[in-house]
C-alpha cells in the first residue's frame, strides 16, 4: 500500500511540475509582446544608423570609381610639385622638434 500512494504522490508531484511549467510557459509569451519602451528607441536609432552607413558606402563606391580615372589623367604642373615638395620639406623638419619640457597637468 505504501508503494501505491508513493507512486502516486510521484505522478501528483510530476504532473505539478508539468502544469507550472506550461503556465510559466504562457505568462513568458505574454510579456514578449509588449517589449521595453527604451530598447525600441535603441533600435531604431540603430537601425537609421546602419541605413546611413550603407547609403554612404554606396556613396564611397560610386565616388572613388569617378576619381580613379581623374588621378589618372591629372599631370601635375611643375610648380604644384615645387610647392609640394617645399611642403613636404616644412613638414618633415616639423616632425623632428621634440619639446625639451614636459608638462604634467
């Protein structure tokens, strides 16, 4: 007689488990439905930047293609390289001063 009402408090307790489970299931499913306020507007600032950042890589695209044969058929003038050259020299002997005194602020 024990072993009955043991088996039978097993398949109760079992059969418990298995009816709260499907009650959490439907409470869950409920709360899908009506998401959070903030992550919508996360969203959809996300998704307006991912769209900009595809229309600008288009943009990138299409402008390098009509660049490309602009590099190609620019032949600098000869003064352009002198002053370029000079430039470039100014830059270069900028990049070698090197402050003698270090600030801590």
């Amino acid at each position: 007689m024990t072993a009955v009402l043991a088996v039978f408090a097993l398949i109760i307790a079992f059969r418990s488990i298995w009816f709260t489970t499907g009650a959490l299931k439907r409470i869950d499913a409920g709360n899908d439905a009506m998401p959070e306020p903030h992550l919508g507007k996360i969203h959809a600032v996300i998704d307006a930047n991912d769209e900009t950042l595809k229309s600008l890589t288009r943009r990138l695209g299409r402008l390098e293609k009509q660049v490309h044969p602009l590099k190609l058929k620019a032949v600098p003038a000869p003064e352009i390289e002198r002053e370029t050259a000079a430039i470039q020299s100014g830059l270069n002997h900028a990049q070698l001063y090197a402050p003698t005194v270090r600030l801590n602020g």
